[in-house]
C-alpha cells in the first residue's frame, strides 16, 4: 500500500498530507513536489503533516538521506523557506536525526510529534 498524498495551499504555506505505510522513495517524492508546488505558487512555508504514516521506521541511514535531500531543496529553491515536519514516533525520531542533519546544511525547518506545535511554530 502506497503513501498516499495531498495537497492543500493555504495562503501563506503549502500543506503536505501523507497517510499509509512509510516507504522512503515515496516520501522523498512528496518532499519534492510539496517543495515544487511551493516555489510554483510563491509560497515560503511548507508544513508536512505525517501523522497518519505507520510501519517500519526509518534507518538511520534513511534519516539521514531525507535530512540531507530536505536541506537540497531549501537551497535550491532559491528565497528563504521554512518547513516544519510532523509526526508519531517511531516515524519521527525522538532524537530528531533527520533534523540535525538537515539543519546543519542550512536547511530552516524542525520536526514535531504534534501538528498544532507545527503550526505554530510555522506561525500559520
């Protein structure tokens, strides 16, 4: 079973929506387009919500590659964006891994385990 995704702009941020089974290839997909979709419509926030994402947990080594493939998009998209991630634990590392990395390349974004904290943080 697939991830399955949508889209919902809201003026001033793009909402992501991932629900089913995690699989890296396809979140690394929804980051892209979301992070497309966001530089199409001018749009400088971008909240992923993967509260509904279940299974297997990410590696270490995944965390690792989303984080560095998050920071590749903040860079490429060429203005200041901001992206907050939320989700439940064991998807969400508790140590925020993913996060570290990203962030460490430059990339302005941070990772909750409760969507309102996303939102808030995000300012929208």
């Amino acid at each position: 079973m697939p991830i399955e995704t949508r889209y919902e702009i809201f003026t001033p941020y793009l909402h992501l929506y991932c629900k089913g089974l995690y699989e890296f290839k396809e979140l690394k997909n929804a980051f892209e387009e979301a992070f497309d979709l966001a530089l199409r419509n001018e749009l400088q926030k971008i909240l992923v919500d993967g509260m509904e994402l279940f299974g297997k947990p990410p590696t270490t080594l995944e965390r690792f590659k989303l984080g560095e493939y998050v920071a590749e998009l903040c860079m490429q998209f060429g203005r200041p964006v901001y992206i907050a991630v939320a989700g439940e634990i064991p998807i969400v590392d508790p140590k925020r891994f993913g996060e570290t990395v990203a962030r460490n390349r430059g990339a302005n974004g941070k990772v909750f385990t409760d969507l309102g904290e996303a939102k808030a943080w995000l300012k929208v």
